[in-house]
C-alpha cells in the first residue's frame, strides 16, 4: 500500500486515514483503483482552485494596470495560500486565499495606510464577491481606489498617487525605514534648535576631540539628550559635543523667564503687549517692502513712535485694521460706562471691591511665610505654576496654605482650543476652586461632573478630615492612619443598546480605571473586543483592586470602538466617586462627552466591596 502527499505544503502532516488536512493537503493510503481514481480527481480539483484564484488576480491587475505603476511581487506558497499585495496611493492591500476550504474565503484580508510617515492599518474583508470597507461594499478594488480617491478614507486623508519608489523619491519621502514611524519627513533637523539649557554641577575634562570639557557652574545651551547616559550641546565655541549626562542639570526655563509669562495670554509665546484704548489706525501701501506690502500704523496717545505691522495681502490688512477698530471701540465704551456708573451711583470702583467675599491679591509665598496666611485672601494660578508650585515644588506648603487660605486654578492662555488640564493633582493638593472650560467634553470636565456627584451636585465638598492633619500627604498612603482602604471585586459582565453616531456596527470594548491619589490611579481592566455586536455584547472579565484612599478616587468605565483601522473610537463613559459605589449587581447608565445620558445604553456590572482588613 503507498503512501501519496497532494499539495504543495513545507510541512507534512501525520498519517490519517483519507480525507483533507491543513492547508491544501491531502493525505490518502493507496489500496485500490477505485482509491488511485479518488486521488486524481482531489489533485484536480486543489489544481482547479489554484487555476480559478490566479485567474482572477490576473483579472485584477488588468482592470487596475492603468492607474497603478508598480504592482507588488506575487507570493504563492503552494499548498498554503496565495498572497497577493497590491500597492495603490498610500495604502497596501494583502488578500490571503486560503486552499484548502472547499470554496475561495479571504481569511486576514488588511491594508495599510501611511501619511506623514505614521503607518495604519485597514481591514477590507472579502465577503463573497463584495469589499468590504467598515460599513461601505465593493465590487473590485479598483472601485474601492476610485471611491477613496473623492472620499475620505481615514480622518481627511484620501487617495492619490499609486506608490512605487521613483514617486517617492520625486516627493521627497524617500528615508530610512527608521524615520516611518517617527517624525514626518519634511523637517529639517539642522533648523531644529533645542531649548534645554543645562549647568554644569562637577567639573569634567574632555578625553576625546568630539568631548565638552565643562567646569562646575558652567552652562551648556542647545542641548540633545541622547540614551546611554551621555548628551550633546554647545559649550565654549564647541558646538554639539559630547558630555556626561550625569555631571549637569537641567535648568527650568520658566524659572529663567519669570512668572510675569503666567499673567500673559498666551504666555512664554507671548513677546509683549499693546495698549489699543483711543488708538487710531491707518492703513498704507509700501511697494518697497516685497511680499510686505500692506502696512498697518497703530498709535495711541501714550504711545512715543508708530506701531507698525504688515502682511502681503489686502484682506488681511483689513480685517486686522477693522478688529483693532472695534476693539479700542468696545473698550472705550466700556470706560465710559464704568465712569457712568461710579457718578450714577455715587460709588468709586474702589470702594465697590472692598466687598467680596475674598481679596484677590498677587501670590507671595516670601510675605506669607513671614506674616502667616490670611482667611479672607485669595490667589489665583494659572495652571503650569498650580502644577510646578502645588503639585511639585511647594507641596508641603500648600498642604499647610489651603488649610486656611483659598487658591483658584485656571487653564494657561495656549489652550486656544479650550482644552483641559487635569484637575486631579490639584484637588488632591487642597485647591478649592479649579477653573475648567466647561464648553468642551472631555476627560477632565468628565472628572468634575463625577466629584460633585458625592454631595448631589450642589457645587461644593466637604474636605475630609485628613487633609488637615500636620503630616498629610497627597503622595504618601502611609500617612492615612484613619482612613480605611477598600478592595474591590469587578466583573463587567456586558451592555446593550452600543451605538456610534455614524451608520453601521460597533465593535466595543472596556476599559476600567480609577482616577485618585497616584498610588491609587491606573487602568485596573480592558476587556476584550466584541467583533459587530453593540446590541448586548458579553465579557464576564473580571478584575480585583485596591484603593487605600477612597476619598480621592473616582471610577470610570468608558465603552471604546475599535474602527478598521484599529483605533478606539468613544461610545460613551460613566464615572462615578468610589464611595458612592455599593456591593451588588448594578445597571450603570452611560454618558456621552458631555455626561449627558445616552438614550437606553448602559453596562451591567457585579461589584463587590470589602475593607482591606477583612
């Protein structure tokens, strides 16, 4: 009796009596014609699947031959697949047919996407004879390109140019395969100047030419660090030269600077300021000044020369000249009516501040430590000094300051986009008022909407007891002598009613965290993927935590989609301050960005509390 191997496989797989094994291979023991003929007519129809899936991919390149320059290398392994890669704009497309199923099923299909040198990668699935694309379907690839190339495929990019070397050297892209994943291609390193600035803490003689020999004190600019402990910069006419790490120390520019860049608007990018009150502006034409042409003068009555300030375009000119116009407007009416007020009323704007609740006055941590605090005044910190002083450098004595004094925190002037900063640190550190732009919905006005939970939403929280004793310290759970720790039990058992705001199916996922003291915070659970099931997908994952300070931790659950490229999308959020939370099978309704409730979503959940102790 013999033995006959069908396919093209590397691997042989162990004797089994008739039938198909692995990809593409059969294995049958030879005892009769009737067998031999069985054997024949399996070899033709695996010869049959191969002839059918080649077919069509040479179908494929004729239809797409036209628009794409370079079509990637075939690769078959026969017996195991037939891979095909096609490279079309900036995205790869692989489709993986497997041969050894008894019709053609793509299994893995996936492309890839480059922009700006960042690699993503894109699921197209091969359902039947249709592409599929997240939620939009195809009937070749080379309606998919035409698609992609007048729609948006990822965030705002498109299709556009069929990718072979010769196009990306003519673009300018053409770099070592280390600079994909980093910065993108177009900047010049040569133009970057670094803005660490470091001192000298021991004295270090050079042993090399490429070497900074340094004395104690000296001051090293334009500084690079590098990994393996040594740093490059410019010192004494020597310009990126190597030198110890470990014999210098970084100076903090801001420190440099002053804290006159915190009052500013936009802070350290701000250079100065004008005073527009009365101001008169002209507009006047240079033909001398190419490119600057268009020249705007500003002058106010304190003002000794003409400001002046100029663009290459009219329009510009002109919108510049009619906001500065409406702006030293507004501000003189609303000097008047200040002035209006004081005659009407009989009451100096001076007289009218001496009655608030708190003094706002400028922070002087010298007069304070001298003089003591004082109950009825207040200082106001923009968000980097809050982190630098409170949270860092001045902890110990802003523990010991908001224990009689109030602080309020507001977000520095670059966030032109009303982003937020993390009001956790500051909370912990004794802040009272943490100023948030309540008109964006992110994690941080999330955060708030939780800690006021506690007492009802009524806008104000009791400090525990804790936060004034003489050695309390955020940092240090050591410190908690009368505070109970909790452990809890969490299983995320599943969900319903996942919806996306555009069409088609979720994909969901969880993720678990407690946002508190730093000993405390972290991501405690992620759930696996649930693969097209947003209606009631199911984990039953569960995880065990400790939090040794309850009164500083908050839990949020937030329900992430995974999108064809592999990024976690929001669906909703639910955040809550641990002490609020009860042993039990609980129905957690969802939030959106805004902790507006989601209409129906929500997770169910098995929580289980215990003290730490038992």
């Amino acid at each position: 009796m013999a033995e006959i191997e069908v396919g093209g496989g590397n691997e042989r797989s162990e004797d089994r009596e008739g039938g198909e094994k692995g990809d593409g291979m059969v294995l049958v023991k030879l005892g009769s014609v009737k067998e031999e003929r069985k054997v024949m007519e399996a070899k033709k129809k695996l010869r049959g699947r191969r002839e059918r899936i080649e077919d069509d991919l040479t179908v494929e390149e004729r239809k797409t031959k036209w628009r794409i320059e370079r079509v990637a290398e075939v690769e078959r392994k026969k017996g195991k697949n037939v891979q095909v890669q096609v490279q079309i704009g900036y995205m790869k497309m692989w489709e993986n047919a497997e041969m050894g199923r008894s019709k053609r099923e793509v299994v893995g299909d996936e492309g890839e996407l480059g922009a700006e040198k960042k690699i993503k990668h894109c699921k197209i699935k091969l359902e039947g004879r249709l592409y599929t694309t997240g939620t939009v379907q195809f009937e070749s690839l080379v309606e998919l390109v035409n698609y992609y190339e007048r729609h948006t495929l990822y965030k705002k990019i498109k299709l556009s140019h069929p990718v072979n070397q010769d196009i990306i050297r003519r673009m300018g892209l053409d770099n070592d395969d280390g600079s994909v994943y980093g910065i993108p291609g177009y900047m010049d390193p040569t133009s970057f100047t670094s803005k660490v600035t470091v001192k000298a803490i021991y004295d270090y003689k050079a042993r090399r030419d490429d070497e900074l020999t340094l004395v104690k004190h000296a001051i090293i600019t334009n500084v690079n660090p590098q990994s393996g402990g040594w740093w490059r910069g410019d010192y004494g006419g020597k310009r990126q030269h190597w030198f110890p790490a470990n014999y210098v120390e970084q100076i903090d520019q801001q420190e440099n600077q002053g804290d006159s860049a915190d009052s500013m608007m936009l802070g350290s990018l701000q250079k100065g300021s004008l005073d527009i009150m009365g101001a008169v502006v002209e507009l006047t034409v240079c033909q001398e000044r190419s490119g600057l042409e268009w020249i705007l003068r500003i002058q106010n009555p304190s003002m000794c020369t003409v400001f002046e300030i100029a663009t290459p375009s009219k329009d510009t000119a002109l919108e510049w000249m009619t906001s500065i116009k409406e702006t030293a407007q507004n501000a003189s009416v609303r000097e008047s009516q200040h002035k209006e007020m004081e005659r009407t009323w009989r009451i100096a704007k001076e007289m009218s501040n001496l009655i608030v609740y708190f003094r706002s006055v400028a922070f002087n941590i010298e007069k304070l430590r001298t003089k003591g605090f004082t109950f009825n005044e207040m200082s106001s910190f923009p968000e980097t000094k809050a982190e630098k002083l409170m949270c860092q450098q001045e902890n110990k004595f802003f523990i010991k300051y908001h224990q009689i004094q109030f602080s309020r925190v507001y977000p520095k002037g670059q966030r032109i986009d009303s982003s937020n900063y993390n009001p956790v640190p500051m909370w912990n550190s004794g802040c009272q008022m943490v100023a948030l732009n309540y008109q964006t919905g992110d994690k941080s006005m999330q955060l708030n909407q939780a800690k006021f939970k506690e007492n009802g939403n009524c806008g104000y929280l009791l400090k525990p007891e804790f936060m004034f004793g003489h050695d309390f310290n955020p940092y240090d759970k050591n410190v908690l002598h009368e505070v109970n720790s909790l452990k809890i039990n969490l299983k995320i058992i599943g969900a319903r009613h996942l919806m996306k705001s555009g069409r088609g199916t979720v994909s969901p996922s969880i993720e678990v965290e407690i946002v508190g003291a730093d000993f405390d915070s972290g991501i405690k659970l992620t759930t696996k993927t649930i693969s097209d099931n947003g209606f009631n997908p199911m984990w039953n994952e569960t995880c065990e935590f400790e939090i040794f300070n309850p009164y500083f931790a908050l839990i949020r659950f937030l329900v992430q989609d995974e999108d064809m490229f592999g990024d976690n999308n929001f669906i909703g959020q639910a955040t809550y301050p641990v002490r609020c939370l009860r042993t039990g099978y609980r129905s957690v309704p969802l939030k959106n960005m805004y902790s507006e409730d989601l209409e129906l979503a929500s997770l169910l959940v098995h929580i289980k509390i215990m003290n730490s102790s038992g």
